[in-house]
C-alpha cells in the first residue's frame, strides 16, 4: 500500500485558485512534476511544495530582506497543513 497520498489535477488547482488548464500547462512543459494514472495525472504533495519554493519571489528565511522592508510574515507556505483528510484520497 502506498504511503503517499496523491493530488489530482483538479485538487492541486483548486489549492492554489487557479485553472486546470494552468495546472495541466505545468507538468506539459515539466514544471510541475507529475505521475501518469491512465488517462489522469496525480501529483505528490512534496512536488508541488516543491514547485512553490521554485516559483517563490524570495527565499523562504528571507535572508535577503533590507532592513525596514515588511517581513510578509515570515513563514512558509507548508502545503501539508492546507490539504484536507477527502483531499489525501
């Protein structure tokens, strides 16, 4: 059995409020890696926590910030705690 729970296209966009299309257009060019199911694609949670930190505009300690610019709360995105239990399956 799989220890690892997958996200289907349509999971992964409804997380990040953008198009299937978009999604699709990711792993079409490689940016989003992804498993062929069948006639489906699923993806793992810690690919696309990947594929985040990659299209991030800073790093993630944000070591680079200038000293007075906002810190945007300095926490990072954890895709894990945005996934619910239905999500998983």
């Amino acid at each position: 059995m799989l220890s690892q729970k997958f996200l289907s296209v349509k999971d992964v966009a409804d997380l990040l409020k953008v198009g299937e299309a978009a999604v699709r257009s990711w792993i079409k060019h490689g940016d989003l890696r992804a498993v062929d199911v069948g006639r489906e694609w699923r993806i793992a949670p810690r690919d696309l926590e990947s594929f985040l930190q990659r299209h991030a505009n800073r790093p993630p300690d944000d070591t680079n910030r200038r000293e007075g610019e906002p810190d945007g709360g300095g926490t990072p995105f954890r895709l894990s705690a945005e996934i619910s239990p239905k999500q998983q399956e």
